[in-house]
C-alpha cells in the first residue's frame, strides 16, 4: 500500500508542471502580458513552496554545478533587464520584460524540482501538448470552434502560428520517444506513430518555415542520440509520410489553405478534412498496432533488424533528398540570399502553403540590421529591454511595425547590450554543459526520455534564431521546465534549515508584487478609457491617476489622465500632462503625435507643428503624424 502511494505522489510533481504547461499552451493570450502575471504568480506560487519544503528538510533534487551556474546567470539577465529600466527608452516595457524573466525563472525552479522524476515528466508532458495540437486541428475541421478564423494558417490556441508550429516541432522528439521505444505497450507506441502523423499535418498547416526547419533539426538529432533507430525512422516513415500526404491534399482546397474564405466553403471542406484526417489516422493506427504485434511475435534477428534499419534511414534519406532537390528547383537557389535580404513585395508568395518553398526572410534581415544598428549605438548596456519597437520605427523602410527584430540573440544584444548577452549566453552554455552530463549519467528508458526532452529543447534554441520565442510563454514554459528537469539531479535530503524557511515565501511576495502591480495598473487604465467614453471625466481621472501611482512608467495612464482634464475643460492642466508624457518617452512618436493633436484641437496651428514634426522623424514611415503635421502646415499658413 505504502509503495503504490509513493507511486502516485511520485506522479504529483510532473502532474502539476503538466497543468502549468497545458494552461500556458491553451489560455496565455499570445505573447499577451496581461495573463503572463497569472501564469507567472502560480509558477511563482509552486517554486516558493518547494524552496520552503527544501528548507524544511524534505527531499529536494541535487543541483550540480553547471545548474547554479545557468539558474545564477538567469536570473543575472533578469535583474539586468529590470536595471534598464533606468535608461531604456520605452521604460514601461522594460518592466513587462523583467516580469517575464521573472515568470520563466519560477518556471526554471519548478524544472529543477522535475529533475528525479525525467521519465514521469516527458510522459506528462508529450500527453499536455497533444492539447492544442487537438485544439488547432479541431479548429481546421469545425470552423465553429473558431480556430483561426479567416486567415487560413494554423495559429489558434497560441494567436501566433510560428510559436504554434515551434510547439509542435518541440513535441515531435516526444512523439518519436513514444513510437520507438520497445519497452513501451503496444498502444502507447501505436499511439506515438499516430501522434507524428497528426504534429506533421499540423505543423504543415501552420506554414512555419521556422517550424519546418527546427522539426527538421529535431528528427537528425533524435535519430543520432537516440536508439533505437528503426522503429523511430519507421514511425517517421508511417506517421510523417502519412501526414505529409494528407497535409498535401488540405493544401488543394480553398477552404483549408486560402485566406478570405466564405464560412460555408471552409465549413465544408473542414468536414472533409476531418474526415480524411481521420481516416489516415486510423490507417496509421492499424498498420502501427499491426506492426508492432508482429515484431514481438516474431522478433528480428540481430542482422535482419540492422538491414531493415540501414533500408529505413535510406529510405529516409532519399526521401528528404528529394524534398530538398523539389524545394530547389521551385525556389531558384542561385537567388536564395538575394531573395532572403530583400523586402517582399509579392504578398501571395506570403500567404499561402507556396511560402514554405519561399526563400525570403519575411524582412527579417531588414529587422536584423535595424537591432545590429541599435546595439553600435548603445554596444554595452542596449537601448533598455522590450524597446526594439521604437528602434524599429526609427530606422524601417517598408510600412511593417514589430516589436521585436524575429532573432532573440540579437533582441538580446540590441536591447541588453553586451553585459544582458553574456549572462544569457554563459547561463544556456552551463546549461547545455550540464544536459549533457545528464544524459551520460542516465540509462535505459531514462536517458530516452531524457534524450527527447533535451531535443526539444535545442529545436527551441534553434529557432530562437529566426524568431522572437521569448516573447511566448506558450513554447517558453515547456523549454525551461523540460530544461530545469534535465539539470536536477537524483533527490537528497538537508538537514532542516528552518531560520530560512521565510525567505523563498518573501521573495515570492516581492516578485508577485512586481508581477501584479502593472496589470492592475492596465485595468485601471481600462476602466478610465471607459469612463472618457461614458463621459464622466472625473472618475476617468481618478482611475487613472491611480494606474499611475500603481505604474509611474506606463505611458497611457498620463495620456488618459490629460484627456480627462480635457473633457473638464481644464485644457492647461491637460497640456501638462501631455509635456510629462513626452518627457517620459522622448523616443517614442505616440506621445509627440498626441501632444502635436491636441494642439490642433485647440486651434493653435503654429504650436502643433513641432511636435508633429518631432512625431514624423521619430516615424518617417507612419502616415498619421505625417498627415497631421500637413494638416497644421497648411492651417499656420
């Protein structure tokens, strides 16, 4: 009895982190901040008390060097993101980022705590991410559901459908773990196989370049580290030949692979989707049980199996070498660069499944030289944390606006300077040091699960290259939980320690303050637009000089709070506040713009052309302060 309950309570911890991702993959509104501070508070609740528990003198997992080293340098770069508030040139984004460092280093701690239980956690988490898997598809197949919505491309749950296609292409190693392993029952290896087939169909249909690519990279690498090799390439073979197929055939109706459609047209070809899917995924399901019956029945020798592995993986091959061959052909490599570093300019080539055999960046390269050209300007501290949008804007040539350069190391650099890259640098090298002596220490069907989980992170870390993963919580909560696990160590016991038991409880209360205070400083601000549009302006300037005294960084509180004072009539009072807000964000054009309106309201011509003008150079390609400062051009005469 005793056993069979320390069995369950072994499956606790792994359980929790599997919560924890699943309402992060499902409900974190995209790269949203205002549902990060929740996610954040209840990872932050869970690692404060396991630290209380260590202290206590309860079991804690081992923490070898290279894991206090990476969590050390972690939360180094979160601390150095917080600093930049002082100098950033968008402050209040600032704090959002240290908020979010924040968030993944509760998320780390949890990680750490996972560390004995590998082989619980990878079971939790590749059943947790089959969720928005299903979510994604089931919206595909019912439109109803709402999905996507119009836009043809996968992106619901996450909102953003290169993080989806990211996330299932850190759940691909997992599904493989699952299809290949012998020691697994025939339904959790049927299962795997037909867990492939659906992670390709999806992750076609998100039309992520990106996620092709890491997915790609995951497949190579699980198939050097991992054994057995066999069954993992006859699992591609079936579930991702399979899946490649009926990805093909989505791509041929209009109401699964075009934008704009009419709600019957995609209704109607999502009943057959779902039909076809499922369909093929019976047949995959068969032919797997099937198969593996027939290998336990009627096990291969030792010779036999090496001829049909060498067979498989050659098959394999030829197959990638003719998708690459195809891809070339279509593409034109001869012009891959120059197509890569050019703006686009034809947006159908963009928006359909003909943009996976695209070569052009998307203008990531465009964003990549205006985050280098940022960081020659400020090369050691960087322009603050979370700003690169007001870069952006000061330094684009085409009318695309982003928040961030779609390149994390670079986002890194032009936003932390040298000293925030380093520490992010020297803590994912100590922990990719410490993941693979993990990996050495472990055997058997632990270190296949281990092996799986650190794949997952590297196609994380891989595509961290060509986009802006940080910034999602949704692919950000797996990697650093599956990345903390592969750094805890076996569990071992202290002597209680419990002067000290307060101390994870307080730094929980302080980050949590951190957490909280801007989001409820957003609310009031919210209800302050409200009360402006209900026309009762002296509840908004209540409201929102409460957002402010809650967040003295955040820019709309001081606008909303002016636009209040304006509808009382006090119009000097309002241009005051209007002067703090261009003082408090001197970079950003929104403030000028505003300030330069207001001017106008108020019929002075002469004194809203600076502004506006201030506004334009700040934004030479936005049209509103552009045609605003025209508008008051012609009106001074």
């Amino acid at each position: 009895m005793r056993g069979a309950l320390d069995r369950w309570a072994a499956w606790l911890l792994p359980g929790a982190g599997g919560v924890l991702v699943a309402v992060c993959a499902l409900f974190s509104s995209g790269s949203s901040g205002g549902r990060l501070a929740w996610l954040g508070l209840a990872a932050l609740c869970l690692a404060a008390a396991l630290g209380v528990a260590a202290l206590a003198g309860l079991p804690r997992p081992a923490l070898s060097r290279e894991a206090l080293v990476a969590l050390g340098f972690l939360v180094a770069f979160v601390a150095w993101t917080g600093i930049s508030v002082i100098w950033s040139i968008e402050a209040d984004r600032s704090w959002a980022y240290l908020n979010r460092g924040l968030a993944y280093t509760a998320f780390a701690v949890v990680g750490l705590a996972l560390g004995p239980y590998v082989q619980r956690w990878s079971y939790v988490l590749a059943g947790v991410l089959a969720l928005p898997l299903g979510w994604a598809l089931l919206g595909k197949a019912v439109p109803a559901l709402g999905g996507s919505g119009r836009v043809a491309r996968l992106s619901s749950p996450i909102g953003y459908w290169n993080a989806l296609g990211l996330l299932f292409a850190m759940a691909l190693p997992l599904a493989l773990w699952l299809a290949a392993r012998r020691e697994h029952r025939h339904w959790l290896r049927t299962a795997g196989v037909v867990y492939v087939y659906a992670l390709v169909v999806g992750l076609l249909l998100t039309y992520s370049r990106g996620g092709v690519l890491a997915a790609g990279a995951a497949v190579v690498l699980w198939l050097a580290l991992a054994r057995p090799r066999i069954e993992s390439a006859a699992a591609l073979l079936l579930g991702g030949g399979a899946g490649l197929g009926v990805a093909v055939w989505a791509f041929s109706r209009p109401g699964l692979a075009e934008d704009g459609q009419p709600h019957a047209v995609r209704v109607h070809d999502g009943a057959w989707f779902a039909v076809v899917f499922s369909l093929a995924a019976v047949a995959v399901g068969a032919l797997a049980y099937l198969g593996s019956l027939a290998e336990e029945r009627r096990p291969l020798s030792d010779v036999r199996r090496r001829l049909v592995g060498r067979a498989a993986l050659g098959v394999l091959v030829v197959g990638v070498a003719v998708g690459v061959a195809g891809l070339a052909a279509e593409s034109k490599p001869e012009g891959w660069f120059r197509e890569f570093a050019a703006q686009p300019t034809d947006v159908t080539q963009q928006a359909g499944p003909q943009r996976l055999a695209n070569a052009s960046s998307s203008s990531r390269w465009l964003w990549w030289k205006e985050a280098w050209h940022a960081w020659n300007g400020q090369p050691w501290r960087g322009t603050g944390a979370g700003s690169f949008e007001l870069t952006h804007r000061l330094l684009r040539t085409n009318n695309i606006v982003v928040t961030e350069p779609h390149n994390v190391p670079l986002q890194f650099l032009s936003e932390t300077g040298l000293v925030g890259f380093f520490f992010a640098l020297v803590s994912i090298a100590a922990a990719g040091v410490g993941v693979v002596r993990r990996l050495r220490s472990l055997s058997g069907g632990e270190r296949a699960a281990a092996t799986a989980l650190a794949v997952l992170a590297a196609a994380y870390v891989l595509h961290s290259l060509v986009d802006f993963d940080w910034d999602f919580v949704a692919v950000s909560a797996p990697f650093f939980l599956s990345v903390g696990a592969l750094l805890g160590g076996r569990l071992v016991r202290d002597e209680p320690r419990l002067v000290w038991t307060p101390v994870p409880a307080a730094v929980a209360v302080a980050v949590a303050l951190s957490l909280l205070t801007p989001w409820f400083a957003e609310r009031s601000t919210d209800s302050a637009r409200t009360a402006i549009a209900d026309g009762r302006p002296v509840v908004a300037y209540r409201d929102a000089r409460d957002a402010r005294s809650l967040n003295p960084l955040a820019l709309d509180p001081l606008l909303v709070q002016a636009a209040a004072l304006e509808q009382l009539g006090d119009f000097q009072g309002a241009r005051h506040l209007y002067i703090d807000a261009v003082g408090l964000q001197p970079l950003n054009w929104w403030p000028w713009y505003v300030l330069g309106r207001f001017e106008e309201g108020q019929q002075d011509w002469v004194r809203a052309i600076p502004p506006l003008e201030r506004s334009v150079k700040l934004d030479p390609l936005n049209p509103l302060p552009a045609a605003e400062l025209q508008r008051a051009r012609s009106h001074a005469g």
